[in-house]
C-alpha cells in the first residue's frame, strides 16, 4: 500500500512539475504591428528559466479590382508581411509565467503587384508591375502570461518605426521584357503606442 501511495505521490508530483514548465508555446497574436498572425515562444532554462525568445509571423494576401467613372481600371494583389524577434524577461515570482519585460525588432513588408490596367481613353496594359516596401520596428513592451497548457498574454509598451527610403519598383511587360527600379520615396518615421493580445498553447 505504502509503495502505492509512494507511485501515486510521484506521479502527481511529475504532472505539477510538468504543468508549472510548458517551454513552447504556440498560438496566435492580434495588435499591432503585426496585425494578426501566428506566435511563438520558447522559455530557455536561462536564468532560471527566467529568459525566454519570441517571434512572431505575419503574411496576409489580398486581391484589389479597382475601377472609375472614366473607365480607368486596375486589377492585382497586396500582401502584407511581418516578422519579428524579442528576448522576453519573466520577473514575477514563477519563472516562464506571470509579468514579463520584452524588446526587440521586427520588420514589415508590404507588396502591390498590379496585373492588368485600362487607362480612361481605352488604352490597356497587359504586363505586370509590382512594387516592394519595407518598414522596420523596434518595440519595448511590459507583458502578462496567464495560464497553462492554454495561455492569454496581453502586451503594452511603446515602438519606433522607421521606412526604407527606397521602393522597389519591377516591370514585366507581355512580351517578356522586364526592367527594374529602385525609386526614392520619403521614409516613414515615427513611434506611438504598441498593444497587442495572445493567445494559444504551451507544451
């Protein structure tokens, strides 16, 4: 009996100990920057287990068909990227759990390509441009974990943004020929408030 009990105690002790030390978690994140896309995490035995690294992707494709009164039209695709990479820091009383310190990079992409065009006098172009953007981040945030093998994390802190200074501009006409550009274009730059929500499970 007592070898029973002794089995049981270990076991229920292995499943605590298993439950309190979740190192993966995966799932997904709405906010900003990244809009809405999936999320990751792994909790090193660094410090404790205090030191986590996170990351987060993005890619969201949309189709556009845009016409006028004057009959000019214009049909293509926009897609939206994102990916990030943080180190977070758990400072509360439980390692990997409970309020956490975050800073890191990320970088979003943004992409138009435009695959048939109608000017207003009739005039029709048959080829493909597209055009590529980029926009860099760096955010320090203050997050919350709750939960266990499913998780909420909210995160609020403040990031700085800062866009390329030039666009990446290609053309291939129907015939085959292609040319390629890089254009100036006034670089984006400023900061304000990140806030974010996530959600998922941790292993």
């Amino acid at each position: 009996m007592k070898k029973q009990f002794l089995i049981i105690g270990m076991l229920m002790a292995t499943v605590a100990v298993f439950a309190q030390n979740k190192p993966v978690r995966i799932g997904v994140k709405l906010g900003m920057p990244n809009l809405a896309g999936l999320n990751g995490e792994y909790v090193t035995p660094l410090v404790n287990g205090r030191l986590g690294v996170g990351l987060d992707l993005t890619y969201i494709p949309l189709g556009f068909n845009y016409s006028d009164p004057s009959g000019a039209s214009v049909s293509g695709k926009f897609a939206l990227s994102y990916w990030g990479l943080e180190p977070h820091f758990y400072f509360g009383k439980n390692p990997g759990k409970g309020p956490y310190l975050a800073a890191g990079f990320g970088r979003m992409g943004l992409k138009a390509t435009a695959t048939g065009a109608t000017s207003s006098d009739g005039l029709s172009f048959d080829g493909e441009v597209s055009g590529k953007y980029g926009i860099n981040f760096v955010q320090f945030k203050l997050g919350w974990k709750w939960g266990g093998l499913f998780y909420f994390r909210p995160e609020l802190g403040y990031g700085l943004a800062q866009g390329d200074d030039k666009m990446k501009v290609d053309v291939e006409y129907s015939d085959g020929k292609k040319e390629s550009d890089d254009a100036d274009v006034p670089g984006v730059a400023g900061g304000g408030i990140v806030l974010n929500i996530g959600f998922g499970f941790a292993f």
